[in-house]
C-alpha cells in the first residue's frame, strides 16, 4: 500500500471534506492538513481524530493576519493541543503587501510562542516574502526547538540556502517542479530536506482542485530529477517524514 506523504493540503477546503479524510486515511496517505484560523482548527481536530495517517496543523494564514489577527488568543489556547503549526508565515505579493506589518506582527507572535515549546512543525508560506521569512525563523524561532518546512518555496535559490543552513525542509509541489526554479531548488538541496505536498485544494490540476492521493506526480517528477526510481524517490521522502515528526 501506498504510504505517500502530502505535507501541506487544506483537505476542510474541499467539498468533500469528510470523504477525503477517510479516503486518505484508508490509501495510507500520511496527510498534514494546514488550518487558515484558529477559529477552525478545533473542528478539524475532531474530524480527523479518528484517522492516524492525518495530522491537522493550527494556522493563521498570512493573508488572513489583518482580519483574524484578533484570533490570536485562540491560538495561544490551543497550540498546547498540537504539535503542528501551519498555515503561517508572510506574503509579499501585491494584494498583500498592504497587510505586511499586521503579517510580520502576527508571525513573530507565533514564532515566539512556538518556541515555548520543544516538538512544534510549522509549515510556512514565504511568497514573494522569502528573505523576510528566513529572518523572521532565524531571530524568533531557534531550530533546535523543532522543525519547519517552507511550503511552495518560490524565492531565490540564495535564501534557500540560508534557510538550508538553518534547518529548513522545503514541502514541494508538482506546479513547482514544472519550472525551471523548482527543478534548479531540488537539485541544489540535500535530499534528506525534500517532503512533497500538493496545497489541494489551491492547487489544481486540469482545472480539478489536486487531491493527496494524486502527489505520485510530484514524486515522479522528483525521481526524474534525482534520476532514481519511483520506489527509492518514495522511500527518500517517507524516511525524511518520519524524521520530520520522530
Ligand atoms: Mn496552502
């Protein structure tokens, strides 16, 4: 059976939320399923309690920071009941470049409060704010208190390599493998740093938002690149899952 690992999805996005859960939970998909505020994350938890192979993350997404920040507090009170933090970080794209301070303000407060802890995950959205993001993790959230995995890392390959250097995996799609950065970002970071992911239901394919059991192409585009079978590619990113959450 299939043991796939799709670091980053919203599978409370889909319309068939419920299905999907069961349907991953059955295919042996190892799912970490990111929440957008805190508001939400306790239903989520609950959803999925009874599947082992999904794991529910607590987020405040960075482009919800302005109008959720007053959730704050709610995450302060559940981020004892989860090792797993995510969807956070910073965007600097131009719809969102506005809400930056609101952002980086909300970011540090997590990472802050992330490093209270010893065991946290948190996958993290860096676009257009790579450099920033790197920082950010750099001055508030030391490495040794847990793990973080850039998600659809889009940057320069420069900050990548800071970001390798502070201990960073980097969750990769099959939109960015298509690209000439995401093929140059895979071949110049180590190998034990790679997870795949799909962000369903944001990510499409063929106009279909992209379900977990469908990351085998992310996989198949990674083994091309490292030029070693699907089988060996599978078991690299199983092995650095399971060091991820050891
Ligand atoms: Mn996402």
């Amino acid at each position: 059976m299939s043991e796939f690992v799709d670091c980053h999805c919203h599978l409370d996005l889909f319309e068939d939320h419920i299905e999907l859960l069961r349907e991953c939970d059955q295919k042996k998909i190892n799912v970490l399923t990111v929440t957008n505020a805190p508001c939400v994350w306790k239903r989520n938890y609950e959803l999925a309690m009874p599947y082992k192979y999904i794991r529910v993350a607590l987020g405040l997404h960075p482009q919800l920071a302005e109008e959720r920040k007053n959730e704050l507090g709610l995450f302060e009170k559940y981020i004892k009941e989860t090792r797993f933090i995510g969807e956070i970080g910073l965007d600097g794209s131009k719809e969102y470049i506005k809400s930056l301070n609101v952002q980086e303000e909300v970011f540090k407060r997590i990472l802050k409060l992330c490093s209270n802890y010893n065991d946290k995950i948190l996958s993290v959205h860096s676009r257009n704010a790579a450099r920033n993001v790197v920082m950010n993790l750099k001055a508030y959230y030391p490495i040794e208190k847990g793990k973080v995995i850039l998600h659809w890392y889009s940057g320069s390959l420069k900050d990548a390599i800071s970001a390798v250097r502070y201990g960073c995996y980097f969750s990769v799609n099959e939109r960015m493998l298509q690209t000439q950065s995401g093929i140059s970002l895979i071949k110049n970071i180590p190998r034990n740093r790679i997870l795949t992911e799909t962000d369903g239901p944001f990510l499409k394919r063929d106009e279909k938002p992209l379900r977990s059991m469908q990351v085998n192409r992310a996989l198949n585009i990674l083994s091309k690149i490292w030029g070693i079978d699907m089988l060996q590619t599978k078991e690299v990113i199983f092995v650095n899952f399971n060091e991820l959450i050891k």
